[in-house]
C-alpha cells in the first residue's frame, strides 16, 4: 500500500530508493554501501518517508517521526531531512512536503514539530522561517563508536 498524502506528496516505495541515495547524498549525507533498501523497508509506525511526485520522478524527500517524550504530555514531530532537488527549490516542493509532515503529526496529536538544520544552511533556516519555525534552542551531538 502506497498511501497518497494529498496533492503530489505520497509514502517513498522501494522503486524510489535510487533517487532518495542521491538526494539525500546531495544534502551532505553520502549513502555509500548502505542499504538504503532494507531501511526503507524496516516497519516503523512512527516514522514517515514522504516524497514529492508529479509523475515526472521524485523531487524532494521528507524524514518524518513521531515521539512521546516521556516528560511531555504530547507526542512530537521530528523532522531529520528535507531535501529537494535543486533545480526546483523555490517552486513550492519543500513547502508542500511540510505541510504535509505538519498534517500527520496534527492527525496522531502531535503538540509541535521540530527540525534541525546545519549551519552553513541559511537559505534553508530562510524556508524554514517563513513556514513558520522559529529558532528555540541550541542542539549538542555526540557521535558514537565509527558510524
């Protein structure tokens, strides 16, 4: 089942799993011998990958999940990529997959949405700004073991 999201947004499927390596390569995350397959495929009631599809191909991915923080009374949405192909930024992709990641986390009673974006980015902070997110804390990474 390949669920549609409204307009031209629908779930990622495996056909899809060739154009997602490269836009997700493209925003910085190098896809390498991982398989991108059986990640797509690992059943996650919480997680959602939404692409953007005309028909003409796949022209922007969004990494959508949903947690419930235990100290939270309500569940949130966590946005860990958004990416559209470059020659169509600005036409309305990445908005139109927002709205869409915004629409799931209002229907499973989502209190707030969040996301993080590098830095270097600011185009991107530009986008997130006029849809509405706004800058709220300082995020700190630790990367473990060699991955």
């Amino acid at each position: 089942m390949n669920p549609k999201y409204g307009g031209a947004v629908r779930a990622a499927c495996l056909d899809d799993v060739e154009r997602l390596r490269l836009l997700f390569t493209a925003l910085g995350y190098p896809q390498g011998e991982r398989d991108l397959s059986a990640a797509l495929t690992a059943h996650s009631p919480d997680r959602f990958v939404l692409v953007h599809d005309r028909g003409e191909g796949i022209e922007g991915v969004l990494v959508l999940h949903l947690c419930s923080p235990l100290h939270v009374g309500t569940a949130r949405g966590l946005i860990s990529a958004l990416v559209v192909d470059e020659s169509l930024r600005g036409a309305g992709v990445g908005g139109t997959l927002l709205a869409a990641a915004e629409a799931i986390c209002l229907e499973r009673g989502a209190s707030q949405v969040e996301l993080s974006s590098s830095m270097h980015r600011l185009d991107a902070h530009r986008f997130y700004e006029r849809a509405g997110y706004e800058e709220r804390r300082k995020r700190l990474v630790k990367r473990l073991g060699s991955t």
